[in-house]
C-alpha cells in the first residue's frame, strides 16, 4: 500500500526511470484499489520524436510489414512537425497483453505523470473489458501475430518481388474497410494455426487447380432459361455464401485469380483491419474513459500530497487543452470533440449518482442517487458503443452545458432548419441525433457482394445500399474497383440502390463501355 505523504513524489520538471517508477506505483494503487479498474501488464517504453513518427507511420503498432503509404505518412507527418504545423502526441498506447505504452522522451515528469495514468490504466481497463474488444480482438495473441505477418510479406517479397506483394497489398489496403466481420465473431488468431493453414493451402495448390473454376462451363454455352436462371441464382448464393459484407474475406475464400500467398496476404490485412475495428466504434468511450481517469488519479494524487500544486496545474493545463470543444459558429469548430463530449458525458454519471437533481430522477431512475458512480461508469465502459452509449446517458443538463442543438439539412431545401431545442421532446431528438452521428453503419458504404456470373464471363456483381440517397465519390469509387478487379481477376459491376426504395442510383463496372455481360 502507498502511504499518506506530505512530501511529493517529484519537484523537478525532469524525469527519471526511477521516479516514473515510483509515480507508477502510486498510480496503480489508486487506478486498482480506489477506481477498481482491471488492467493488462503494463509495459512502459519512453521513446523519441523520430520513434514517435515511426509509430505514427506504422498506423500506432510496434511491428509492421513494409509497404509504401507508411513512408509516405512518415515524410508528410515529420515535415508537418518540423515545420511547426503540427504537434506530436504524449502517448501511443496498443490494445494488447502486455499492454504497450510509448511516452515521448520530451514531456515533463508531470506529462509523464499524466500519460501514464491516462494509457497504461485508463486506455488499458477499457481495452480489457469492454465487449468489442472482448469478442473481436485477441490482446494475448495481437504482437504473435503481427510478428508473424511481418515475417511472411518479407518471405513474400523475396520469394515473388516486391513490385507484385506491393500491388495486392495496394489493392488490400483500398478495401479494407470492408473488410471486417461485422455481426459475426471471426476465429482467435493462432501463430501456429495460420502457419499450418498456410502449409495445408500450399500443398494443396501443388496438386490441384481450384476445383470450382475448374469445372465452370465456358462462356459460350447456353445460358439458361429465366425460371432456371433463378434456380441457378439460389445455387450460386449457397454456393458462395451470397451475400457477403466482408469483400476481402471473400476474395480470400473465392478468388479464381489469387495464388496461395496472395490469399494469406489479404488474410493478414483484413485480421488488422478487424482489430482496429472495435477502436472505430468506441472513439468516444475510449478516450473519455482515459480522460476520466487521468482526471480522476491526478487529482487524487494531489489530495494524497504525492504530487505539488505545479505539477498539478501544469497537467490541468494539458487537460482543458484536450478536452476544449469549440462553439459551432468558432473558426477552429470541426465537429464533436470526442475527448470532450466523453469526459463531460462521465463526470455527468458521476453527478448524476452523487447528486441529482428532479430531472436525473426522472430520466435515470436506475442510476440517480445510487451513490455507486464507480460501478455504474465500469459497467458503462464494459457494456456500451459510443452509439448506445450517447442514447442511454447523455442527460438534459449536459445538452444545455454543451449547448447542443439538432440541425435538419435537406438537400432539396436552400435553408437549413434547427429541428429541436431544449424542451423535453427536443432533448430526445438531439440525443437520437448525435447517437446516430456515431452509428458505424451509417458512416460507412453498406456494400456486398451479391452474385457471380460462373456460367459466363465469370463477373463478380456487388450491391451498395445507399443511405439517404449519398453515393460514393465516383473518382475514388473507379480507383477502387480497379483494385477490386486485380484481386478477382475478371470484370466487376457495382450498383447503387436506394434502400428506402430500391431505385437504382448508379451502376459502375470495371469493363470498357460498350462490352456488356449477361447470364
């Protein structure tokens, strides 16, 4: 147990391995026995700004293959700081067991101090127990496995060139967004079950070609009647488990085109893509759960007289920098501070536990006045998205603090119209609203791959699923079907349909305009 001290735990502005260590210590003591927070091993690395671009370059993991656009990344991020354009941050933190943090080598003991109760415990409890993470990433099996893959791509690369793994990694990289499993739980990731997959998929090209292509009449046969062509569309949708939302998994499984390496390769991208996937859907949760204990431990530390009243202001500085929301109508306005909105959404529920007032009674009974804000924020942290978790907290009082307000913009309409204010039904609607606004399913392209031409020319049909009538940007779409394309191995068609209504919106396809297809 730390003891009460009187005299804090460091003076100076400069840090050293041993006084990290001792404000470690005291850290822990409050983040475990007073938050109750349940955490991975802590593995602390303090690194420079030069490792500090590298990590950013390398999308935030300690081991990655190499590829292009992270050099590209690294040059435009290291001019940006250089120059003065941009900052770095205090921390990169990596949702694994053990949990890695990176602290910059720059910040003061009292930075140090903040960042080490902000990643190492706060990032780190809500990457342990929140249900995303929980059922889509595997924290003991993630640096195994990106080991793994780095070895791989680099055996790839010298065994087939660079200039070929580049090109499927291109094209991997351009879809992998939709690449993720969203509804179903993908297997736990194995170094020692991929690398015998790898050796079963290889022995197994060695002796035959892919049976079902094999197989596939050519394109000049008949092609069936309508009634059968039905049947026959029902046998092609068991056949490859159509529809598909996950369009690397697909590829993967059914490419006719792809060499064994090259489906590991997508393989390796999309296991990524799914661990990430989690992080997109918690922004808010996650940095304001880290912002709350920060918060919460710095200041605990105070009261405890482990740390001075400077070191103290010097992090609050840090922390109002961070949780800062401009008003909308503030030059530097570019949306919802998720920092801010997380912070102010927590220390809310601790009000709201502590002290409500007649309003909180009445839209938290279950909550207001528990007198258990600790039990209640961990088992918000464990339970909820951003998305379900703006819908069931997000409190009246907080809308006015905020001063949040809906906004309806119809495209057929030259003017805007403030659809709700802050009466009771108002409330709701700008709390629906701003749920929304972090609904994934509504931010990204609902795409799928819907059909496969197999009797004939053997092109791949997907779907998009326009919501509110927005389509993809055309230039970026075309780049992206082209990559598509590479990974298939024959022509590919897109369309756009309305999902309130089924109208098509748009059809785009990867072959030259006057060559049609049918079945």
């Amino acid at each position: 147990m730390i003891e009460e001290k009187t005299k804090p735990l460091f003076e100076r502005s400069e840090w050293t391995f041993d006084t990290m260590s001792e404000v470690y210590d005291a850290i822990e003591e409050i983040a475990h026995n007073e938050l109750h927070l349940d955490t991975y091993p802590n593995q602390i690395e303090v690194i420079s700004s030069e490792q500090m671009l590298d990590a950013y370059s390398s999308i935030g993991l300690p081991l990655m293959y190499r590829h292009w656009s992270f050099g590209k990344r690294f040059a435009r991020d290291e001019h940006s700081y250089r120059r003065g354009y941009s900052g770095l941050a205090y921390e990169i933190v990596i949702n694994s067991s053990p949990c890695i943090s990176y602290n910059m080598e720059d910040n003061s003991m009292a930075m140090q101090t903040l960042v080490m109760a902000h990643a190492a415990f706060g990032h780190n409890h809500f990457f342990k127990n929140n249900y995303l993470f929980k059922q889509w990433t595997d924290a003991e099996g993630i640096l195994e496995y990106l080991s793994f893959a780095r070895d791989y791509i680099t055996k790839c690369e010298e065994r087939y060139g660079i200039e070929r793994v580049e090109e499927i990694l291109d094209a991997a990289h351009a879809l992998m967004d939709q690449g993720v499993f969203r509804y179903r739980r993908p297997p736990k990731l194995s170094k020692e079950a991929l690398r015998k997959k790898v050796q079963e998929r290889e022995e197994y090209e060695e002796r035959s070609y892919n049976d079902l292509w094999r197989t596939v009449p050519a394109a000049s046969e008949a092609v069936a009647e309508l009634d059968e062509c039905e049947v026959e569309q029902k046998r092609r949708q068991e056949m490859f488990k159509l529809p598909e939302e996950n369009l690397l998994y697909f590829l993967e499984k059914n490419s006719p085109n792809l060499r064994t390496w090259e489906r590991e390769v997508l393989r390796i991208v999309r296991n990524i893509a799914q661990y990430f996937y989690p992080q997109k859907q918690t922004k808010v949760m996650n940095e304001g759960c880290a912002t709350f204990v920060h918060y919460t431990i710095m200041n605990r530390l105070y009261d405890k007289g482990l740390i001075s009243e400077g070191a103290l202001l010097e992090m609050l500085h840090s922390h109002t920098s961070v949780v800062f929301q401009p008003d909308f109508d503030d030059p530097r306005y570019s949306g919802i501070n998720p920092y801010a909105l997380g912070f102010n959404m927590m220390t809310d529920i601790k009000r709201i536990c502590m002290e409500p007032t007649e309003e909180d009674r009445d839209w938290f009974p279950a909550i207001a006045g528990n007198g258990e804000w600790r039990d209640t924020l961990l088992d918000a942290w464990a339970n909820y998205r951003d998305e379900s978790f703006i819908l069931q907290y997000l409190s009246p009082y907080l809308m006015r603090k905020m001063r949040l307000f809906s906004i309806g913009d119809d495209s057929k309409s030259p003017t805007l119209e403030v659809g709700a204010i802050h009466n009771k039904s108002g409330y709701r609607q700008v709390r629906n609203a701003l749920a929304e606004s972090y609904n994934l399913s509504l931010q990204e392209p609902d795409i799928q791959v819907v059909d496969v031409n197999i009797r004939g020319d053997r092109t791949l049909f997907l779907r998009h699923r326009c919501k509110n009538r927005i389509t993809l940007h055309e230039q970026t779409r075309n780049e992206v079907l082209k990559h598509l394309k590479l990974l298939w191995g024959y022509h590919v068609v897109l369309t756009g349909i309305e999902q309130e209504t089924n109208e098509e919106l748009y059809c785009a396809t990867t072959r030259p305009q006057k060559e049609e297809s049918g079945f």
